[in-house]
C-alpha cells in the first residue's frame, strides 16, 4: 500500500526563538522493508524536546521538528513488516532505528545500540535528518513502532512511550516489586510514571519532593510515602532505607548532595539517574567512602528495549492506569514547552494534531 502523506511539522527556525515553531516540510527517510510509516494523532511533549530545542544538550540540525512520544494510524508497511497493517493503532518512542546487528541489539537491548538513531535531531546514514512528532507523520524501523492495546486512549498512551518507559525500565531492570522499598526523586513527567509503575509492581514508594503543593497529587498517584526534600538534612531520617532510588531531576548544581542521598539506599542499593540534565550540569565530584558504608551502586538508564515497552503497556492495561495529563492543539507546541521549561505541567501535555 502506498500513501500521499505530506510530511510537515512545527519545526525550529531560530534558537532565540525556541518556543516560536514554525510550519515546515520536512524530507521523511527513504521507505524501506521494515518501515512502519504512521499518520499522527498525538505526540507528548517531553523535557528532551526543551533541551533539545534551547540547544541544551547541543547544535540542533536546523529546520527542526522535535517530538518524541508519538501515536497514530499506520498508513503504510514495509515487505518484511509482520505485526502492524494500515489501520492499525501504533506508537514511537525515543528511538526509531538501530544497527540490529551489534551485541546490544542481538541481545534485546537494542535502546543501547551504539548506532541508534533518536527520534529526531539525529542523521540516517544516507544524510536524511530525522523529525519528530509535532508533524503529520513519521516513518520507523518495525522494532521501534510499538502496538497499543484497544483498552488504552491514544492521548494516555503518548507520554508513556518517552516518559514511562524511561521508568519503567530500569525499575524493571533493579528488581522493583513486592518488599522492596522504592525512592523517586522529582515528581514531574517521569516521576508521577514512575510512582504510578512502582505502585503497580508492587513496591512500597517513597516520593521526594520539593514542591509542597504536588503532595496531594501524589497521594492519590498512589505513593506511600511523600519526604520534603526541603526539610534540612531529610536524608537522616532515611538510613539504609531504600533498595532503589530513581532520580528524574534534569537540574544537578555543584551543591547537589548526592553522597548524602546515597547514605539512603540499603545495602548494595542502586542510585540510577534518568534525568539528563544541560551538558554544562555534571554530577557532583563524590568520594569513595560514600559508596563503602552501604555497598551501594550509581547508575544510569536509556529509555527501553521493545520487549520492555510492551510490558509496560501490558502493565497499564491489565491495570488500567492512566498518566495525568493535559491536552492541547499542536499549534500551541511552544505554550506546552515554556510550561515545561517553567514546571508548570500537571504532570505531561500530550499535543493533538492540527495539521492537514
């Protein structure tokens, strides 16, 4: 089957101007065997879309489209494509190809291929520049397009494929579940997911937030245990209490006191990272002894293999958990990212298409 798609999107013009999109028409990748290509109904708007965009984390390859937690109608499928037809509900996450050739992907863990390409901002070997999601429509490699389940909503299903599986994979990967005590630092987009999936594994959750007005939200998020992390030295009242803490913050700061947070895990413990903060805001310098006294671990974590994704997916359905999330027209894209920028979403806006 074959598509006119007119591919199109709210690109990136001028970094001073990141939040002021404009629409373009973008080259998609050449179609190839194993392509899904997808119309697109929604698409979340995560941090790495402000990062990305305020240079942050680099150069952006201009004109840009950015967007990465994507949901829509296959339009179209590769030879080799087996699991998706035209008229199938489908998604893309952070990643949309790979090498599918080195250890890491023969291994399953094709999210760490050296060779990966992201969904946007990235280069295809023949010099396409991938776009993302704020557009009409994407084309990926068949191990990236994920199937959604009938019984979950397109706009709840969004930010689950950036924001939950970058949660949800390495809970899955420390041994989150029944006994064991779960720490998530910074309640936002990743966060309220992953006191959402640690609930539902079934782990005891410990929330740390500075903002006092979140607390209610994240008691009914399901979280057993809510620590101000205002509160002068609160990793005291914490010793040796967690087996895993799972920190979302993208701000570190030089006075970040990461040895003091790590005197909270339980022997053998695991600190991982999955917030990414400006390339210029590194991890505080720690020394040796802070690790000795509990034998705990650092960490970090990229995003998520399929097999992880459609776990995760099974996950909400059999559970029927649903993400808090805020919608709003494609149009208003730059409204959503300087509320993000900001942290003024409640906990992740999902943009729904307006182009034709």
């Amino acid at each position: 089957m074959s598509t006119n798609m007119q591919f199109k999107g709210y690109a990136l013009i001028d970094p001073s101007k990141w939040t002021d999109l404009q629409v373009r028409e973008f080259k998609p990748k050449n179609f190839q065997p194993d392509d899904v290509e997808i119309a697109i109904t929604h698409c979340g708007v995560c941090g790495s879309d402000v990062h990305t965009l305020t240079q942050g984390w680099g150069e952006s390859k201009l004109p840009l489209v950015v967007g990465h937690e994507i949901v829509g109608t296959v339009t179209r499928v590769g030879e080799n494509v087996k699991d998706f037809k035209p008229g199938d509900r489908a998604g893309v996450g952070a990643q949309r190809g790979s090498c599918m050739s080195c250890r890491a992907c023969k291994d399953g863990y094709e999210n760490y291929c050296p060779n990966g390409i992201e969904t946007y901002n990235s280069e295809y070997p023949d010099g396409v520049v991938a776009q993302g999601g704020y557009s009409t429509g994407i084309r990926a490699h068949q191990q990236f397009v994920f199937p959604i389940p009938d019984e979950i909503e397109s706009r709840d299903v969004a930010s689950m494929l950036c924001a939950g599986l970058t949660v949800y994979s390495p809970l899955k990967t420390h041994g989150c579940g029944p006994g064991k005590k779960v720490g998530i630092m910074g309640i936002g987009g990743l966060g309220h997911y992953a006191i959402l999936w640690a609930k539902a594994m079934g782990a005891e959750v410990h929330a740390l937030t500075h903002d006092q007005g979140k607390i209610d939200d994240i008691k009914k998020m399901g979280a057993d245990h809510v620590i101000n992390t205002e509160k002068k030295d609160f990793w005291k009242d914490y010793p040796q209490t967690l087996d895993i803490l799972l920190s979302t913050r993208d701000v570190h700061g030089e006075k970040m006191p990461l040895g003091d947070w790590l005197s909270m895990l339980y022997v053998h413990g695991r600190f991982i990272t999955v917030g990414l903060p400006d390339t210029d805001d590194p991890l505080p310098g720690i020394h040796a002894m802070k690790f000795a006294a509990n034998g705990c671990m650092i960490g970090g974590s990229k995003i998520g293999s399929k097999q992880d994704c459609l776990e995760m997916l099974e996950l909400a359905r059999s559970k029927k958990i649903k993400p808090w999330i805020e919608e709003m027209p494609m149009k208003k894209a730059g409204t959503a990212l300087q509320n993000v920028k900001d942290n003024k979403v409640r906990y992740r806006y999902v943009l729904t298409q307006d182009l034709v």
